[in-house]
C-alpha cells in the first residue's frame, strides 16, 4: 500500500486493519478511506477558491494601475 498523507497536517498515516481506518500519526485524525478523500476534494476545492480570488484581485489591480 503506498504511503498516504493526512489531509489535515500533512503527517503520514497508517491503516488500521482491525477497525478498518486510516490513523494520522501527527495530529490523530483517525478516517475511512471514504473520508480521507472527501478531506482531500474539499482542501482542494478551498485551494481552488482561494487561487481563483487571487488571480481576480490581480486582475482588478493591474487594470487599477493601468489606468494611473
């Protein structure tokens, strides 16, 4: 099984075969597969909206300046 990586605090992550659950070796989280990918999509989609927001303030700054 490759190395998997906590969505939450980046610290690796180790399978629990009894309770059938990841358990973050950092922070503590302890996830089902199902949730630590649902993690992930959701701090990607923050990322996104959060790069999408920067790029759009860019936009409005460069057109700000340009017409000084």
């Amino acid at each position: 099984m490759p190395d998997t990586f906590c969505p939450e605090c980046g610290a690796k992550m180790f399978f629990d075969i009894s309770a059938k659950t990841f358990i973050c070796t950092g922070c503590g989280i302890f996830a089902t597969r199902e949730q630590v990918s649902e993690l992930r999509y959701r701090l990607k989609d923050q990322d996104n909206e959060k790069r999408k927001k920067r790029r759009e303030h860019g936009e409005y700054l460069e057109w700000w300046l340009s017409k000084k």
